[in-house]
C-alpha cells in the first residue's frame, strides 16, 4: 500500500496524472475467508477411512461409505444437502458426471467427475450400497448405517468426525467446497469456470471462496495484460 501511493504521488508530482490519487487511497482489503485445508491435509482426510485402526473399530462397509463422501465433496465442490440429495439414477456413466437435482436456484446441472472418483462410485454402486440397503426401492445414493436416506446432517457429521480424528477441528463440508476451488484456481481453473463448476449466479459469490492476494493479481495483470510490461514514459 505504501509503494502505490509513492506511485501514485510521484505520477502526479511528474505531470502523468492530474489529480494526486495518493490522498484518501487505501490498499483494498480482502474479503473474510474460513479456513481452508491445504492439499496435504484434504490428501490425508480422504486416506483416513482406510487406517487399519479405524477397520478394527468399524465396519468396512461404512468406511467405504465414509470415503465416498469426502471424495464427493473435495471432488465435485457440491454442498452438504446436494451430496445427501444425491440418488442412484443421479449418477451418469456415460457422461461421468453427478446430475445435482433442483440445486441452489432449483436447477438441474452435470457435475463433471474425474477419473478416480468415477471408479469410487462404480465401486460402491456394485459392492458396498448393497450391503447398505434395507430397501430395494430405496432411490438414494448415501444410506445410513440403518439403510435411510443421508441428510445434510449426516455429511457433515462424517466430515467433522474425521477432522477429529485427524486434529483438523475447524474442517467442515463447507471447507472442503473451499479447498475444491482453491485447489482448481491455483491449478489454472479460470474464474468463470469456477463459478459455473461451484453454482454462483454471480462472480462476486465465487470470489468470496477464493483466497487471492494483490501480489498475485499483480504478477497474472503483468502475464496477461498486452500493454504490461510497456517501458519508458508514457506518451
């Protein structure tokens, strides 16, 4: 902040601008942003249903069921009542995709999948939601440990019960959302197909999710902008 309005003063001071913007200008201040788990610690919460420790204490069934969910969560970026809303017919081979039904807005989309989990919930389709299911007409996805239907609550117990198990206190569904746009955007994921990717009907939403400094909104203005790296005084 002290450098731009150095910047600006001497512009003005120089005859480049024609009002001293230096007065009054503040650097702007980044918007309020929850905590977001780092690649390593999303790595290690979906390795977590797989700890022999924990296949000693629980059923392997469930633990499948477990891992399921956090890699529908950290792999599609769908909120909470989304996953729990998911139902078998929602899941498209051919297209490798998750058809969210009546989502936030009440409207239907394809949410891409990526190869490993695409493999998960062919798995579990086959050879764990059988030994979950009470009910042959049963239509959903996720099943409790009783054979229902997941809600919103369950997703998010699952999550938070292997934040403690992992000492990750503040991880939520909603955090994993986080880390899914995050992990997209510094891997080169435009905003724009962030926001279709996360359902915002307005950009200014998506940026709320994400965590980008004035450094790196700098250096991508130097990268991209035509006329950025111009030297010389300007004529």
């Amino acid at each position: 902040a002290r450098q731009m309005r150095c910047f600006l003063r001497w512009a003005h001071q120089e005859g480049y601008l024609a009002r001293d913007y230096s007065r009054g200008w503040d650097q702007p201040q980044r918007r309020p942003q929850g905590w977001i788990p780092s690649v390593s610690q999303v790595l290690a919460v979906l390795a977590a249903p797989a700890d022999p420790a924990l296949r000693q204490r629980e059923h392997r069934w469930l633990l499948q069921r477990d891992q399921l969910v956090l890699e529908i969560l950290y792999g599609t970026g769908l909120r909470r009542s989304e996953c729990s809303a998911l139902n078998r017919e929602d899941w498209d081979r051919d297209l490798s995709g998750l058809w969210v039904r009546r989502g936030k807005g009440q409207k239907d989309r394809l949410q891409p999948v990526g190869t490993n989990l695409a493999q998960r919930i062919e798995f579990y389709l086959e050879s764990v939601r059988p030994q979950l299911c009470a009910d042959p007409d049963e239509p959903a996805l996720l099943l409790t440990r009783a054979g229902r239907r997941f809600f919103h609550y369950n997703v998010a117990e699952i999550v938070r019960s292997y934040g403690r198990k992992l000492q990750l206190p503040k991880l939520t569904a909603h955090s994993l959302r986080r880390a899914y746009a995050n992990h997209m955007l510094q891997n080169g994921a435009s905003l724009a197909h962030l926001q279709l990717l996360l359902s915002h009907q307005s950009p200014e939403t998506t940026l709320c999710y994400v965590q980008t400094t004035l450094e790196e909104l700098r250096q991508e203005y130097r990268r991209c902008h035509p006329r950025a790296r111009r030297r010389g005084r300007p004529v």
